[in-house]
C-alpha cells in the first residue's frame, strides 16, 4: 500500500509541472487563439536561466532558500520577457491564422530559440544543487517520499486558486476573460485587446518558466527539455479543453497519474497509455473534458480556415506539361550530379510523396494532422519487417507497407469525423506517439533504438530503376491530387470544407468524404515510407517522431497548401536547405526557423503564392499605367 500511495503524490507532483505549463498554454490560447508550440521553449528557457545562476553565475545562492527562490523567479521573469518579444514580432502577426499555420509558425520559434540557447548556454547538462531546506523526505510505509515533491503538489493549488482570483476579480482579469469571448465587441467598447494579448502571452511564458526553474531541485537543466514537455502539455490542453483552466487543472491530474502508475505498473507501455487517455477523452467528448467546440469560439463562424481556392486544376494543360518536363529534367539532372545529389534527390523525392499525402487531406478536406508520421512509419515498418522475416521483395514489401497503414487507418479513421482543428490535430499526434513509443519499446520485433538496418530492398544494380521508380511515383501522386481536384469527389471534398452543414443538408456525405480522403491519404503516407526504408536500407523509431509529421507539415505548408505543386517546391526547398546548411552552418536549425516564421508570416500561401503575386505586380502595373494613359 504504501508503495501505491508514493506513486500517487508522484503523480500528483508531476502534475503541478502539467498544470503550470497548460495554465500558460491555455491562457495564451484563450485570447489570441494561438496554439503556441514553443511553448516549451519558455520552459526550457526559465530552467536554463535558473540553473546558470545558481550554479555557475552565483554559486552562493544555491545555499540560501529565498535567494534561490528568487533565482527561479528570475528564470521565470527572463522567459516572461522572451514571450512579450515573441509576441510582439511574431504571435500577433499570426493572430487569426488558422491553428495549423499557427503551430508550424511556433515551431520555427522553438528552433530558433533552441538554437540560440545552445549558442548561450552551451550544450552540456547542468546539475543544479537541492532546494535548502526541502532536502531531506518523508517516511511512508517502507517508502520514502522526497520533501521537495511534497512542497510541489502544494503549489499546483495555489496557482489554480491565484488564477482564479486574477481572472475572476481584478479588472485585467475580467477584461481578459471577456476577450476570450469576444475580442470584436471588447474593442467595439473601447478597449485596445493588443494589451491584453501581450498580457497574457507574458504571463502564460512565465508560468512556463516557473515549471522549468521549479525542475531543477529533481532533474536537471538540458536542451531536450522543451521537446520533452510539450507533447503531454498538449495532451494535458486538448484533454481539458481548449481555453479552459479548470479543465486543464483536471486534466493535469488526470495525466499525471495515469503516467505515474503507469511508469509503476507497464513501465515499457506508460507513453502509449497517457496517449491512448487522451484518445479515449477526445473520441467520446471532442472537445476535452470543459472544453468548447471550436466553431464556438469565434462569433459569427468556426475558428478554422477560411475558404480557399485549389491553384493549379483550370484546363492549361500545356502548362502543367511544362511543369512535369521540367521537373523531370531536374530530377535527371540530380542524378548526372553524382552520388551525393542521387542521395539528396531521392529524399526529396520521398518527402515529396509524403507531403502531397498530407495535402490531400488538408487542402481539398480541410482535415488537420499532426501525427502524419504514424502513417509513413508503419509503411516504413511493415516493408522492412516484410523483407527481413519473410525475405519479401520491393513490391510486396511496399504493399505490405501500405496494407499496415490501410488496417490503421481505417480504424482510426472513425474518431477523424468527430473531431476537427487542433483537436484532431492533437488526436493524430496521439496515435504518432502511439507508434513511435511501439516502435521504440517493443525490441524483439522493431529492434528498439538499434532500429532494423541491412536491409537489402534495392542492391546496387537496382539504383537507377528505383530512382526512376520515385521520380513516377512523384510525379504520379501530383498527377492524382490534380484529378481529385478536378472530380466530383473534390469538389464535394471542398464543399465539405468550406460549409459542412450545408454540404450535409445538400444530401453530401460529409463524414463519408472525411472518412475515405483521410484513408487514403494514410495509405499514400505508408507508400512513402516503404519507399523510404528501400531507400535508406534501414528504419528507426524516428521515422514516427514529431520531427517526420513536422518535416510533412513544412513541406506543404511552405510550397503553399492550396498549390497544385507546392508539395514539389516545398520539398526541393526543405530538403536543400537541410543539407546546405547542416554541412556549413552549426546553428543551422535556427535559421531554419527563423525563416520558416518569415515564410509564414510573409506568405501563409508558401512560397509558390508568393512568386505568383510578384508575378502579378508587373502585370497589375503595366494595366494600371495602360488606364492611365488612356484617360
């Protein structure tokens, strides 16, 4: 018994840090209805700051309670002051973008942000001292419980209790509530809501960089923190309920203890438990637990995107040949380049076919994933291990890499025509992290982190057919998302996207529609990943971290989602950039997002509707300058 209780003021100990960090996230949410991804970065930031001071900067603070209080408060004011930065060049920029483009814009954040810390903090751990005073711990049972831990499950409480003070009877905290529920009439009364956004985005990094400084005492300061921390905030967020702090109060718990007990009980199945919790939360309340439906919070329409037009289906059909010529020509070109550009051709290639999978689905469905990944790393898994235990050869291993793919999907697929936004959003990543934690955890089939390497799909002689190979498939997959476009199926796809009640009253099958591109989309994913163990002759748990379904989104996203081609541009780009700049620039994935938040921001259409309106400007000119002279 004793043992059982020591797991349950684990638990509710590791929900405070949950709670403190969903606090921040909801609040930042509630008024700029911004999905901030970085926001473990604000965590990491206040956990950085905090440990240097304590033990490299001021070393004598470490020995004094209230003086390392007050260096955790500075690690939680320095990550406050990086938010109001960050707010001001970049969230109040993406206010009112939709949630997908929102979350891509807040991870270039967090590469730029990790970059910046490893260039001043350096890339060693640090070993922060214990809290004086809190060292010692508590005797229960023939267990012992540390007295820090204890101190921590207090504090989740009355942070709760002060937020709700500071919502519910200052006049911030009103203004700020009521710009939760209509920011249009809150400034149609005369009040400015860019106050209040700032206000809050402080105040939400803040409380993430108290979660962080608080750390210390138990583990300590690195720059895998972030990462670590913010895909069970979004669990505890979307389980809870977009917007609602209670919500993500009970959620906190709720997590925090199923990943105690689960750490005790299926210590090698404890991330696919929390993940399947929020699963279950999401299938039977899409919502979350307190949570509103999106298409409440915005008066008068759906927080989602507004209707797009698909660039690239009218009838030039010269047009669209000259394209594929001149993409294939620079696939060619690629492969007279030698080895190194053969290597970096075909991952883009690869990743050209995974990103027009996840186009489908979100330009002509308007289906938002961010779990993508899990889709591409069961066809990499079920062509590999195809191969390795049955000796299968290229086309039954990529078939039986779509048929994993296919079996999953179509099951998952049920709960996708329930949910929408970031809550689908986060219940794709779910079943990502699902698979990646089988695919890491389950040793005797995946090899665990040593991954299944050797594999043997494509010998040396079999190069240049395969290469081929993907540079149809490629330009087939383009070819099928222009005749999906152009079909009837599109176009109910669209109109299923755009007005759903009115789809359905017009007799459509709107979840039907839903349901099939989404299979689809899965079974092209699982291609892609066939293709990649082919080539790459191996497979590893990475294929399904958050790392591949961002490296999808950014594919799309920065082509320009609406783009018939921007999955091919997207791709090039991506893939180039990554390479170029791995070989030449340490900070690399810095600058990776620092440009990424440009592209979004800039250009939320990519980089192909940006070319298209420069391209428009000479034309727009020379006809004005032509009315001109006329009159």
């Amino acid at each position: 018994m004793s043992a059982y209780v020591v797991q349950l003021l684990g638990g509710l100990s590791y929900a405070t840090t949950l709670f403190l960090m969903a606090a921040g996230l909801t609040l930042i949410f509630g008024v700029t209805r911004i999905v901030n991804f970085a926001h473990g970065s604000f965590f990491m930031l206040g956990a950085l700051v905090a440990a240097h001071w304590v033990t490299d900067w001021y070393p004598a603070w470490g020995e004094s309670a209230p003086l390392y209080l007050l260096a955790m408060v500075m690690g939680a004011v320095c990550a406050g002051l990086a938010g109001a930065v960050a707010e001001f060049f970049l969230l109040r920029r993406m206010a009112g973008a939709p949630e997908l483009y929102q979350l891509v814009a807040t991870f270039g954040l967090s590469l730029a942000m990790h970059d910046a810390m490893q260039w001043g903090f350096g890339p060693d751990e640090v070993f922060a001292p214990r809290f004086p005073g809190l060292m010692g711990s508590v005797q229960i049972g023939d267990e012992f419980f540390p007295v820090y831990q204890l101190a921590m499950i207090a504090l989740g409480p009355l942070v709760l209790a002060g937020l709700h003070l500071l919502l519910g009877k200052s006049r911030f905290g009103q203004r700020l509530r009521a710009a939760t529920q209509d920011r249009t009439m809150l400034a149609a009364l005369g009040v400015n809501p860019r106050p209040l956004m700032l206000g809050a985005v402080v105040l939400g990094c803040t409380l993430a960089g108290l979660g962080g400084a608080l750390q210390l005492p138990r583990e300590p300061a690195h720059l895998q923190m972030d990462m670590n921390v913010i895909v069970e905030t979004f669990v505890v967020v979307v389980t809870g309920g977009l917007g609602s702090i209670g919500g993500a109060f009970v959620a906190a718990l709720l997590i925090g203890l199923v990943h105690a007990f689960g750490t005790a009980l299926f210590p090698q199945a404890t991330l696919v438990i929390v993940f399947l919790t929020m699963a279950v939360v999401l299938v039977f309340r899409p919502q979350g637990l307190a949570g509103r439906a999106l298409a409440s919070l915005e008066p008068g329409g759906a927080a989602g995107e507004a209707a797009q037009k698909f660039h690239g289906l009218g009838p030039m059909r010269w047009r669209q040949g000259a394209l594929a010529l001149g993409f294939v020509l620079l696939c060619a070109l690629a492969w007279w380049g030698g080895p190194y550009w053969q290597t970096l051709a075909g991952d883009a290639l690869i990743l050209m076919i995974f990103g027009i999978s996840l186009q489908a689905m979100m330009a002509l469905g308007g289906l938002v994933s961010f779990g993508h990944a899990a889709f591409f790393a069961l066809g990499a898994y079920g062509a590999a291990l195809s191969h390795s235990l049955w000796g299968a050869s290229l086309p039954l291993a990529l078939a039986t890499g779509c048929g994993a793919a296919l079996g999953v999907a179509s099951v998952f697929g049920a709960a996708v025509i329930r949910s929408s936004g970031v809550y689908l959003a986060m219940l794709s990543l779910a079943l990502a992290q699902v698979v990646w934690a089988g695919a890491t955890q389950w040793v005797g089939l995946t090899g665990g982190d040593n991954g299944l390497i050797g594999l043997a799909l494509v010998g040396d002689e079999g190069r240049p057919l395969f290469y081929a190979l993907l540079v149809a498939l490629a330009l087939g997959a383009v070819l099928a998302l222009r005749v999906l476009g152009r079909s009837v199926m599109g176009a109910a796809l669209q109109a299923g996207r755009d007005a759903p009640l009115r789809a359905a009253a017009s007799g459509l099958p709107v979840g039907w529609l839903k349901y099939r591109i989404f299979v689809e989309s899965a079974v092209l994913a699982g291609l892609a990943g066939g293709l990649f163990a082919a080539h790459k002759g191996s497979v590893f748990p990475s294929v399904a971290a958050v790392s591949t379904s961002v490296d999808a989104l950014l594919v799309v996203l920065l082509g320009g989602v609406h783009q018939l081609w921007g999955a091919v541009a997207g791709s090039a780009v991506l893939s180039y950039a990554s390479a170029e700049l791995g070989r030449e620039v340490t900070y690399w994935r810095g600058l990776l997002g620092l440009f990424i938040m440009l592209i979004m921001v800039a250009s939320p259409s990519g980089l192909q509707g940006l070319l298209s309106r420069w391209g428009r400007r000479p034309a727009q000119g020379a006809l004005k300058g032509h009315a001109d002279a006329e009159s």
